[in-house]
C-alpha cells in the first residue's frame, strides 16, 4: 500500500509517517519502480503498536527504545513495565496537582461571591488569591 492508504487506514497523516520514519520509529519503506513509497501489514501493525502507545502516554523516546529492543530479538515486556509504572507515578501526581488546584479554585468561587469588586488592578480575588508567602525571620512580603 502507498503512504496516502496506510495514513488513512491508521488515522494519521502522510506527514505523521515521514515523521516516524525520519527518527527510526518507522523502517524506511521499500520503493515501487516510479519512486512511491510502498508498506506492507506489518508497517501497519507497526504504526498501530506506534499510536497506541502514544495514547497511553509513553513518550518517543520510550516508544523508539521498546521498538529497538523487539527489533534486536529481546522482549521489551521489562521495560515496558518500568515505563507504565513511571506513567502511572506521574499520573498519581498530576492527580494530586488537579485536586488541588480545583480545591484553590473552589475557594476563590467562594471568595468571589463574598467580596464585592475592591480596588484592585485586576481583580482581587486573583490577586490575592494565595496568602503572602513567609520571609525568614517572620515577615510577610505582600502580594505573590
């Protein structure tokens, strides 16, 4: 199949495959006789081990280096347990980053409908939205 078909088949673009070729993640296809790129299921199969990855949140580099460990004959089913468990790590932070976020965000609704419009110069309640921030010594330094 030409580039155009497998880009289609797999939902991405003709770019997205010269991509994935330029950095090793995709092999350099083979040529029909006028110069048209030509790939083979197994390039599908590829892009499609490609995407879903992606869609879990593996990054290239992790994509590239689990490709090159199963293109040199070793299971990656090792490495993939170490990446998916960082994933995870870094799920359970970011997480906890939202949580609190929306909590500060709630607040500051609150706070909204509280306070009517002050003097600030945007608006107060962004403003002033977290406490002031300790110096050494006991001292408040204001506004953040």
């Amino acid at each position: 199949m030409r580039i155009g078909e497998l880009a289609q088949r797999q939902g991405v673009t003709t770019k997205t495959i010269r991509f994935y070729e330029s950095i090793g993640l995709m092999p350099d296809p083979s040529r029909t006789a006028s110069g048209y790129r030509s790939y083979e299921e197994p390039d599908a199969e590829r892009l499609t081990f490609i995407k879903t990855a992606q869609r879990l949140g593996l990054s290239l580099d992790d994509i590239s280096e689990i490709i090159a460990l199963r293109d040199r004959g070793t299971r990656p089913c090792g490495y993939v347990a170490e990446v998916l468990d960082r994933q995870v790590k870094d799920l359970d932070r970011r997480i906890r980053e939202m949580r609190d976020l929306r909590d500060e965000l709630r607040q500051l609704q609150h706070r909204a409908a509280l306070e009517p419009d002050g003097e600030a110069t945007y608006c107060q309640v962004i403003e002033h939205g977290r406490p002031p921030s300790p110096v050494r010594g006991g001292a408040a330094t204001g506004r953040t």
